[in-house]
C-alpha cells in the first residue's frame, strides 16, 4: 500500500519514501562533474548497513546474498558491526583532464591530508561515484526490505522546498517511523553480539544462526 503527500509517495510495505522529482534530479549537490557520467541523484553514495539490514536479510532467507554479495564483495568494508558498501568509482576519477593540474583521485588524496577538507575530499569522490546496487535505467536494484533507512528516507532540500507546512510534518513523521525501525534493533543487538564477543569480522557464521534463530522466534510469536 502506498500513500502521497505532495512530490512525495510513502511506500508502507517497504517503509521507504520514494519521490517522481528523483527521475530528473535538480539538486545542485548531486549534478555530476561531466556529461558523460551518469545522472544518478543521491545514489551516488556508499550505504551502511547496520545489523538491521543483515537481519533483514537472514531473516527472508537471503543469507547466501548477504555473504556473497555484500560480506565478500571486495570492495565492501566489514567493520565490527556494520557493512560499508563501497561504490563503483568512474575512471575520470583517476584522469587529468585539459586545463588541469591535478586528477581528481589527486584532489581528493591532497584534501584527505587535512581534517579541515576531509569533507571536501568525500564529496570529491562521490562525485565520479556510482552506488553498486544501482542499475541504469531502473535505479535502485536493492531488494527494498534491505535498503538503509538512510537509503529509504533521505529527502533532499530541493524536494523538501515543494513542500507545505502539513508536508513537511508527514514527512518528519515518516522518517521518523524509518529511524524507529532499524536504529533500536541495531543498538540492542550489537550489545547482545558484544555480550557474546562477536563481531561481524570473526564470527559471521555464529552471528548468521543467532539471527536465523531470532527470525523463527519472530514468525512463531506471529503465528501464536
Ligand atoms: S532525493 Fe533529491 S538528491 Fe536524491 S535523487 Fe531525489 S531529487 Fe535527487
Ligand atoms: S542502495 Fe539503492 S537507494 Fe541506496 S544508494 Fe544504492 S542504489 Fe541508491
């Protein structure tokens, strides 16, 4: 079931909010360094996934995606608690173009040098980067139920200025729902995984069955 408010469409199933202005992107901070990068919006970016996700995707049986395609993805980063989903980087992001004193892969590793343009040093790189999960022509490829509630909430200011007060309320409430989901999950189970001493760098495997166990426990509850 889905619902509008204005520009934007609550898709209740999925918990995510989806927007038309998206299909031509205006806003000024995601507009690509040259035309012959693809024009991707927002998902030029490297999504996080908590042990929300990774529960999401034990729990719908999708356990041999979520260790072949995200926890062995060489370009993906394992953390304890967490997956960063590195992006596909353009080649343009290594090459020196006419007029130009440096590449931009230069750029970003002159900015990186100091905390005062770390950002700056992101955003040069986001700039040439292309989500792994999106698919040209079709856009987000990800399963929704596996998306970040990042992913699943983020609205930028040039939608948000659309908006009407009463909009602008739903949408806080929407994204509030998102946050209300995923973060409390997370939070309680990483101290439960931090009782146990795992981490998703060590023991993977244990954590893969105690979620899987967690999910059997969910459906019986539902079932009672
Ligand atoms: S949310 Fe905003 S930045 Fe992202 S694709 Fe849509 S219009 Fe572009
Ligand atoms: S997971 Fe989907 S929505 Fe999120 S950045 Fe990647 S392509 Fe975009």
């Amino acid at each position: 079931m889905s619902k509008s408010s204005g520009c934007l469409e609550w898709d209740e199933g999925a918990k995510q909010l989806l927007s038309a202005t998206c299909r031509n992107c205006p806003e000024p901070h995601f507009q690509r360094r040259a035309p012959r990068l693809p024009h991707i919006g927002c998902c030029a970016y490297e999504p996080v996934f908590t042990l929300f996700e990774i529960y999401r995707m034990i729990e719908a049986g999708q356990t041999d995606f979520f260790l072949n395609q995200v926890y062995r993805h060489p370009d993906n980063t394992v953390c304890e608690y967490e997956i960063i989903v590195g992006a596909r980087i353009d080649s343009l992001f290594y090459e020196k173009q006419a007029g130009e004193d440096e590449a931009p892969a230069e750029r970003y590793h002159r900015l990186l040098q100091s905390p005062r343009t770390i950002y700056q040093a992101t955003d040069e790189r986001l700039a040439y980067a292309v989500c792994q999960f999106f698919e040209d022509g079709r856009g987000c490829g990800l399963d929704p139920r596996f998306k970040t509630g990042i992913c699943r909430s983020f609205i930028c200011t040039s939608i948000e200025d659309q908006l009407s007060v009463a909009e602008r309320k739903q949408l806080a409430d929407w994204q509030r729902v998102i946050r209300e989901e995923g973060e409390p999950f997370h939070r309680r189970e990483q101290a439960n995984l931090e009782k146990r001493g795992w981490t998703l760098l060590d023991h993977v495997e244990s954590i893969i069955l105690y979620f899987t166990e967690l999910a059997q426990v969910k459906k019986a509850d539902l079932h009672r």
